[in-house]
C-alpha cells in the first residue's frame, strides 16, 4: 500500500492487482478519475455488445456458427476487465504523480 499526498489530502493505492478493477472495469476506472481509459473501456462495449447480440445471434439462429461462438465476446470482455485488474493501480499512480501528489 502506499501513500500519495498533496497539501492536506492522502491517497492511498494497492501494489499489483486490483479486484475492484476486474469487476468493475470501467466503473473503477472513472470513479478513480482515470476518464480517458475508463472512456475507452465503456466505448469497447459498445461494439462487443452489439457483435454479440445482433451479429452473434442471427448466426448462429440461421445455424451458420455453432453456439461456442457465442463465447467470443463474452471471453474478449474477460480479457479487458483482467487488463484492467492488473494495470489499474499502476495507471492510478502514474496519475496522481502527474497531478501532483507526492509518494512517501
């Protein structure tokens, strides 16, 4: 754990993983004011989503795919809400130094 302090306020953020940032993804990310990826993350589901419940759908209706394939998106979000688990706090650190907040 460490500490980020700047004039009266401290920070504290984890080492390595971050569980609230697998399951939350894009949610932890904006509440944590990391906007740019948390954007990104949020505007990643808007295709996947529809991929999923349009194109995905009418495939595998019309016996063009078999149903597994219906595991493609679902593993594809999987990936980024690890990534984020993984990467979120470090990127939450690069932040607050870049604002000004200090380690001790």
């Amino acid at each position: 754990m460490a500490n980020y302090k700047r004039e009266h306020r401290v920070v504290n953020v984890g080492n390595g993983f971050t569980f609230f940032g697998l399951v939350f993804a894009w949610g932890w990310l904006l509440s944590r004011g990391l906007w740019i990826k948390g954007l990104f993350v949020l505007l990643t589901y808007i295709p996947v989503y529809f991929f999923h419940s349009v194109v995905m759908a009418y495939l595998i209706d019309a016996k063009k795919l078999p149903e597994f394939y219906l595991l493609i998106p679902t593993l594809l979000l999987l990936l980024i809400h690890l990534y984020v688990g993984f990467k979120g706090n470090q990127w939450l650190k690069a932040s607050l130094v870049h604002k000004g907040y200090e380690s001790d």
